[in-house]
C-alpha cells in the first residue's frame, strides 16, 4: 500500500479533454487546454466519505491524475516526462447546477469544483509501473453499474503538452496534482450511493478506489434566480 501523502500546494485540472466528454455537455471541443484549480482541502482518501452538499447536483468525473515529481517553470514538451514523479486514480466530483449557473454569467468555477471531499484520490503509482500514460483505461461504476470507461489515448492534449503550457503559466511544484480530464459518461451521484473506480493497463489493474457518499450538512446553496 502506497498511500497518496505527499500533497502538494495545488490541484490544476483540465477541462475537456475528451471530445466526447465536451459533447456530451454541449461544450465546445477546445483548440487549446485551458484549466482550474481545486483547493487540496478538496482531497479525501480511501477509507473517507464523499459528501454531497445541500442544494448542489453533483458529478462524477474519473481522470488520471499525473503526480508532479520536482519544481519546474517553462517546461519543455520533449522534458515534460523528468517531472513527473508518478501517477494516482482521481474523481474530480463537480457541482453542475452551480458549474452552469457560472458558466452562462461569465465567472470562475470555483464554487463547483472546490466543495472538501470533492477529490476522492487513490494510492500513488510510482512513474515507472505506467510506461505510457497515453494507453491507461479508466471506469467508473456507481452502485455496481458501469458509468464511464475510457482511455487516455483519447485524450485531446496529452500530458506533455498540458506540462509545458501549465508550466509557461505557473511553476509546478513538487507534489503538485494535474488532473488530466474525464472520459464520456459523467452523470449524477446521490447520497447513500457507492462509488467504484479503477485504473488498468492492458488488462492488469494498478489502482481501485471505493467511496461511499452522504449528504453533507450544516450547509444550504443559495441558488440566485
């Protein structure tokens, strides 16, 4: 067991990586990444609970997530792979009622994707057990039911590139966590539901996670009309 302890100062998510992900959401396919953040409080590790806050529809989105292995600004491309340390099995759980509340007025997502709890994150996988991280499958099940399943290799920028321009922006940080994005097949999670994700590589699988999730309370979302 390799638990996922060393957390580093940030989380950058990418959005709409996957073609089909984007079209599923009536989103518009990028021609560049562009990405958020989430803030680490955001993380939970096996054995916790996800929450569902009060007011809020909430997603699943399973994605690899690349483990940052030493501090690095302006990043070559054809570098990219010296920073990385190794990988960990993610859900970026995301409120989609708010998400598009902020979408059609023009501001940040911050609300949707920062709720705690909203990272359930799996054991680090040393770099060298993924040799392409461009052929990894990844699913999801909820209560036993199969909601997404897909590869890497269908990523619409690969890790390499997302490195280089993330880099060009900030610098990246020992620990940091780049999420990669999310294939097809997001969809609701109610409190009492149990979630099931994996990651495999040509069959043979390196990470499982299972969470089980609540309702949170103590707290109610004010949705403006």
């Amino acid at each position: 067991m390799r638990n996922f302890t060393k957390i580093g100062k940030k989380i950058v998510a990418i959005g709409r990586n996957y073609t089909e992900h984007a079209k599923e959401l009536s989103n518009s396919v990028p021609k560049s990444p562009f990405f958020f953040l989430k803030p680490t409080t955001s993380y939970v590790l096996q054995g916790g609970n996800v929450e569902i806050p009060k007011g809020c529809v909430v997603h699943h989105e399973v994605e690899l997530g690349v483990v940052i292995g030493k501090d690095g600004r302006d990043i070559p491309a054809l570098e990219a792979f010296n920073y990385i340390s190794g990988y960990a099995l993610g859900i970026d759980m995301t409120a989609r009622n708010l998400q598009d509340s902020a979408k059609k007025k023009g501001l940040p997502w911050a609300a949707a994707k920062g709720f705690d709890t909203f990272l359930p994150i799996g054991d680090f996988i040393p770099k060298g057990e993924i040799i392409n991280p461009s052929d990894v499958n990844l699913w999801l099940k909820l209560d036993d039911v199969i909601r997404q399943n897909g590869n890497t290799k269908d990523m619409i920028f690969p890790i390499q590139t997302l490195i280089e321009y993330i880099s060009s922006i900030m610098k990246l940080e020992e620990g940091d966590l780049l999420l990669t994005g999310t294939p097809k097949g997001v969809g609701p999670v109610n409190p009492g539901q149990i979630i099931t994700a994996g990651l495999s590589i040509n069959g043979k699988n390196l990470s499982t996670i299972k969470f089980p999730t609540v309702a949170r309370t103590g707290l109610f979302i004010a949705m403006e009309e």
